[in-house]
C-alpha cells in the first residue's frame, strides 16, 4: 500500500497562529469542524458539531483508503 492510500487525520489548534490561518482558509466557524478531502486535496465533505462514523466508513471504503 503506497502512502497515497493512507488516511490522514490532522488536529488543528483554531486558537493559535497556523491554525487560525488554516480555519480562515477553509471557512471553519464551527468547533468542532471535521473536513474530508480526497488525494488531490479536493473537499469531499465536511461535518460540523460530530463526526459521523458511517459518512466517514463510507468514504473511506470509497477512497479505497486504509
């Protein structure tokens, strides 16, 4: 499996420098804010107050991600 395959999960801190800056980018006015992008970094879907376990098994499988 290439490293492409991987499922990445990165928490960022909305209060300090960086991630102020990636919440200003990706319009994140809500905490928590859940975003899925695909290997080309596209935004899939993005899930606001709680993460949906199905949604998030589902896209997986269909990124044929591990």
């Amino acid at each position: 499996m290439t490293q492409q395959n991987k499922l990445r999960i990165i928490r960022v801190n909305v209060h300090d420098t960086v991630g102020k800056l990636l919440a200003s980018e990706y319009r994140v006015t809500n905490v928590p804010s859940f975003i899925f992008f695909d290997n080309q970094s596209n935004e899939i879907w993005r899930s606001l107050g709680h993460l949906d376990y199905d949604q998030v098994v589902s896209s997986t499988d269909a990124y044929n991600l591990d």
